[in-house]
C-alpha cells in the first residue's frame, strides 16, 4: 500500500483578493517551482497546528484566523501526498521568507509565476470561485424587480450567478437568461444555468447546475465548461466527485421560506459532509450574509443564497 503523506498548505489572502506564493529553495524536490507555503504534518500533530508551525518556520508570521477548505490526494514521483489546504486571512507579521526562498503576491486568474507544483492546478482554479453563489428569483420578484435587484448586487461585487427559474415559460426564461449574462459579463460576473432548462441555453452562459435528479443520470461531464451539482446526502456527493463537479451546493443547511416544515441538515451536519472534499462545497438554505464566517470555518468555499441574495 503507497504510504501517504500528510501536508499542511496554506492559501494565505489579503483583503484585495491577492496569495501568496513561495518558490521551492534549492536542495528541495521541484527545487524552483512555486507552491503555496506549509508543510509536512508530524506525528500526533494536528493540520491546524502544522499549518502554524510551518508558516511560523516558513514565514515569520503567526496564524490568528485560518478557515479548512479542501483536501487534494497527488502522486508526485517520489511521493503520494494529502494536502489539507487552509484559507489564512488574519495573521500576524509580515510575511518574510526565513529560508531565503522567493515570496510573491498572485490574483486568481492571473498567477504571472512559473513553473508550479502540479498539484496546484485545481487549487488556482478553485480560488477563482467567489465566495457568494447567488441564484435568480425573478418569478417572486418580478422581472423589472429582479433586474434592478441583480444590478445593485452586481455593482456592490456579486460575481456568481446561478439562473433557475423552473416556473418561468421558456420563451421567457430564454430571454431573461440573455439580459442576465449580458449584464454579468459587463462586470466580469460569471452565469451558470440549472440543468432544469432547455439543454440549448446552456450555449449563453458560463456552465451548467445539475440538478440532483441530472446529477444521477448525468454519465458524462461536459467539456470545457463550469460544472456544478446540487447535493443533499453523502451518496450524491460520492456522483459529484465521480462525475469531476468544479463544486457542489450543499443543503439545505437551515429552513428555508421555499420549503416550510422539511429536513434540514443543520450545520454539524453540513461539516461532516463538507470535511474534506477534494472541490468547494457551497452551504445552501436559509443562507444570509452574515452566515458565510460560520460556513468557512466548517470547511464550506462560501454560501448560496436566493432570497437573501436580492434584498434591498
């Protein structure tokens, strides 16, 4: 049985946005590349106090507030390692390299740093996700409504969209769908549509939501783009990650107004499903603001909301 090793990395990250990276010093395995800081975790260590130990090594600084995000299994030549990533974004000290190693600053989207550890592929991609997944309510709203609520949120940062409006006649919901994606991408927002409409209005936007229904009987993953699925137990989670999802929704965490009475997760819950995921899990149902603290310290990339997203 391939021994492996554990790994605590962090994605240390500033309040514009920008992570850190650190270059591999000489003597090292894939001396040159860059990585994210961390390090290897010791016996009856936990990751969280790898994760200090290292950045204090490392660094120079000392960890106030990180948040566990996803873990990633890659067999490198001379080793098969877990990297148990961590969100730092309160620390203390200013980040030094004490091993003389290179540090840089990078953006989601627009790391200028080369070569990298190939294990960090997916991580680059998964950081671009925004930590607000906001999905549509133009049937309780009303169109007028809606696009002026989804105007304020774009210009106040909204990033992600997911359009859904299952009540909506196709004809409508095509159009709304292009003024939606147009008004998006005017502000660098990206749309995904739920897989509950036409197959062909996928074309306009950025990617597909699965239903939990189109997750079971999805046997392909579509290519090139943004695929999401929605999950509410460990076995639809299991298909999300045979299937290659870039994330999940995962809920409903809280009651919700939309379905008064049903079963709720709950957020111990919601932590024990979302632990170690190898992709972001966002927290779904009876979202507001104010819960995406609790969410990222349960391992969760953000939270989705409807409602709660559009109000005044």
């Amino acid at each position: 049985m391939t021994r492996i090793i554990d790994v605590a990395a962090a994605v240390i990250e500033r309040g514009d946005g920008g992570f850190l990276l650190a270059r591999r010093p000489p003597g090292k395995v894939y001396a040159g590349y860059w990585e994210f800081p961390g390090g290897k975790v010791e016996t009856g260590e936990t990751t969280r106090a790898a994760l200090a130990r290292e950045l204090h090594e490392e660094l120079g600084i000392e960890v106030e507030t990180a948040y566990p995000w996803i873990t990633r299994i890659y067999a490198y030549a001379h080793a098969t390692v877990r990297l148990h990533f961590f969100r730092v974004v309160k620390w203390t000290g200013l980040p030094h390299g004490r091993e003389n190693q290179p540090i840089e600053w990078q953006y989601p989207g627009s790391a200028t740093v080369a070569p990298m550890l190939p294990a960090n592929a997916p991580v680059l991609a998964a950081l671009g996700l925004p930590g607000i997944y906001a999905i549509s309510n133009a049937a309780e709203l009303g169109v007028a409504q809606f696009l002026k609520r989804l105007d304020r949120a774009l210009a106040n940062g909204l990033r992600f969209i997911q359009f859904r409006e299952k009540t909506m006649l196709e004809g409508s919901a095509r159009e709304l769908l292009g003024e939606v994606v147009a008004r998006a991408r005017r502000c660098g927002a990206r749309v995904l549509v739920n897989s509950s409409h036409p197959h062909s209005m996928r074309r306009v936007a950025d990617g597909v939501h699965l239903t939990a229904a189109d997750l079971a009987r999805t046997t392909a993953r579509p290519a090139d783009i943004l695929l999401a699925a929605s999950c509410h137990d460990a076995a639809e989670i299991a298909r999300a990650t045979d299937l290659g999802c870039d994330f999940i929704v995962l809920g409903p965490v809280l009651p919700t107004t939309s379905h008064p009475g049903a079963a709720t997760l709950g957020w111990a819950r919601f932590g024990e499903l979302s632990r170690g995921l190898s992709y972001p899990a966002y927290a779904l149902g009876g979202m507001h603001a104010d819960d995406l603290s609790t969410a990222r310290e349960l391992g969760a990339h953000g939270i989705a909301m409807m409602r709660a997203a559009w109000d005044e």
